[in-house]
C-alpha cells in the first residue's frame, strides 16, 4: 500500500463516521460539570460564610483591635481569595474556633494566631493582585 492509498483511506473512514457519534463523545457530559459547577459554588459559600463569622466574631474583633488590623478591610478582603486560599482560611479558622471553644487557646495565643491569619491573608491578596 502506497503513502497515498493510505492517506486516502484514513480520510474516507474519518469522513464514513457518523457526526453525531463524534459529537457524543465528551469526556465530561454536561450534566457532570453543571454538578461540578454547583458543588464548586456551593463550597465557595460555605467558606466565605465561615471565613466571615470567623473574622467577625467577637474574640476575634477584640484581637484585631488590639493589633490596629481594620476588620472592615479583612471582611472586604475575604471574597477576593481563590477558592484554594479561601478553603484553607476557612478550614484554618474552624479549627481555631474549635480549639478555643474547648479551651485549648488562651486568649493571648488566640490573638496571636488571629494577627498571623490576617496577616496572611493580607499578604495573599497583596501578592495576588
């Protein structure tokens, strides 16, 4: 079989398949990632949602007074995250409550630990822009 012959039977079978089998041939269906979509922005919500109260509650007010941090621009600051730096802020701050709910932190480690977590998150939006 000639380099030719070869090239036109590769083209004739390309065109003898069906359109729509070539069409239906997705990888992820559209269903599959309207689901991811939705799971992505619900996420998304939880942690903003997390991050907020977070940043708002009021040991953690007290400890960014103390430490001149304005919360206004944190509360600001916060949706400007990516999903991946908005997740580990809201999963950070969890354990954090959690920790100082069961009496784990005092409330100067708290403070410290607030002050680190604002600063990071400062400096994340700083270097993302």
């Amino acid at each position: 079989m000639t380099l030719q012959t070869a090239a036109a039977l590769t083209l004739v079978s390309i065109l003898l398949v069906p359109v729509n089998v070539v069409a239906e041939e997705h990888v992820v269906t559209a269903a599959e990632l309207h689901q991811q979509v939705v799971t992505a922005t619900q996420a998304r919500r939880v942690n903003l949602e997390q991050a907020r109260n977070f940043f708002s509650s009021e040991p953690v007010s007290k400890a960014l007074e103390s430490a001149r941090i304005d919360p206004e621009k944190l509360q600001k600051a916060i949706p400007l995250l990516s999903d991946q730096e908005l997740a580990r802020i809201a999963a950070q701050s969890k354990n954090l409550q959690a920790d100082f709910a069961a009496g784990a932190l005092s409330n100067q480690q708290l403070t410290y630990i607030v002050i680190a977590l604002a600063t990071a998150l400062l400096v994340l939006l700083i270097v993302g822009s």
